[in-house]
C-alpha cells in the first residue's frame, strides 16, 4: 500500500500543477482534432496522400525500422530535454506549456487524420496509434511537464528568498528525466517495431 502510495506521488505530485497540465494537453488534443477537419480541401487531400502512402509503405513492409527508431528518438529526446531545460528558467515554464499543448496538438491532428483517411475503417488503426505509439509519449510529456513547472517555481521561490537550490531537489529532478528517457525509449522501440506489425495486420482485415 506504500508503495501504491509512493509511486502516485510521483506521478502526481502537485494536484494544481497535474490538473492543469492535463487539461492543456487535452484543449491541445481537441485543437489538432478540430484543425484537421477544418483544413481546406487541398490541405487535407496532401495530409490523407501523405497518410496513405505511409499505410501502403507498412503494408508492402518497406518500412526501415532502424531509421524509424532513430528518427522517433530524436523527436521524443528533443521535447524532454528542451523541457526539461526550461525547467531552471522563468521564462520556461510558458515555453512548456506551450510545448505540452503543442505535443497534444499532434497527436489529436495525427489521430484524426488517419480517421478522415480511412473512415469508420482507420477507427481501430487510430486506436492502435493512439494506444501503442503516443500513450507513453504524452505520460512522459506530461510528467516531464508538471516537474519542469514544479522546479521553475521552486526557483522562484529561491530567487525571492535568496537561498540555494537544494540538491535533493536537483536529484529528483534529474532523476525524472532519467525515468522519462527510458519510457520514452519503450515508446518509440515499439512505435518503430511493434506497431507497423500490428498495423500491417489491420491493413489487411479492415483496410
């Protein structure tokens, strides 16, 4: 039961900061939905050709998935470590907020656009995307998010009373970024091995 305990305060360490960061990332969800439905008819044609030829290059298994991990990888380290450099500034944390709305936005525009593609059919391929690709890449955003936020007013705090940053404080917050590398690793090996697989056989029974 401790432990039970232990581990949602980690996840959720500040109720204030949680609830708020879920909900931007959620308007950023909405926002991407609702951007690609409004998209005009030569915008959205280019976005469901892009979409379609990516479904035909994982049905015809000409997909690198090497080449896919690294680039996933890339991604997904460059929106941790940015944010998590933001943390030690000010300014940051409306840069992160941004970056967490920005990162919702992606995924809510990724998702529908795959629903606009197929129809009714990409209804379980935007599941599967959903599911295995972005689930672990919003949990570490978001965790990455709230600490960055909690740390910037930490030093806040710090600046105003003109003391020093603890270094348990630095440690966890290190310790964070370590935990949301390694999911994020998980994410991206599965986004880049497990879900084409996945993918190639939902192709196949339903698109």
């Amino acid at each position: 039961m401790r432990k039970i305990r232990n581990f949602k305060e980690v996840i959720l360490p500040n109720k204030g900061i949680n609830y708020f960061v879920f909900m931007v990332m959620v308007l950023g969800i909405l926002s991407g939905s609702i951007f690609m439905m409004i998209l005009g008819e030569k915008d959205k044609s280019s976005v469901v050709l892009q979409i379609q030829s990516f479904f035909q290059s994982i049905s015809s298994g000409s997909i690198d998935s090497g080449l896919a991990l690294k680039n996933s990888l890339i991604i997904n380290y460059l929106f941790l470590i940015i944010i998590w450099f933001f943390g030690f500034t000010l300014i940051g944390v409306i840069c992160n907020i941004f970056l967490s709305y920005l990162k919702g936005f992606l995924v809510g525009f990724s998702i529908s656009a795959i629903l606009v593609s197929f129809g009714y059919k990409g209804v379980v391929a935007g599941i599967l995307y959903g599911v295995f690709v972005q689930i672990l890449n919003i949990f570490v955003i978001y965790v990455m998010t709230v600490y960055s936020l909690m740390f910037s007013y930490h030093l806040f705090r710090k600046i105003c009373n003109k003391s020093i940053i603890r270094k348990r404080m630095f440690k966890r917050y290190l310790f964070i970024l370590m935990i949301c590398i390694v999911v994020s690793f998980i994410s991206s090996f599965i986004e880049a091995f497990v879900f084409p697989n996945l993918l190639k056989v939902i192709i196949g029974l339903y698109i």
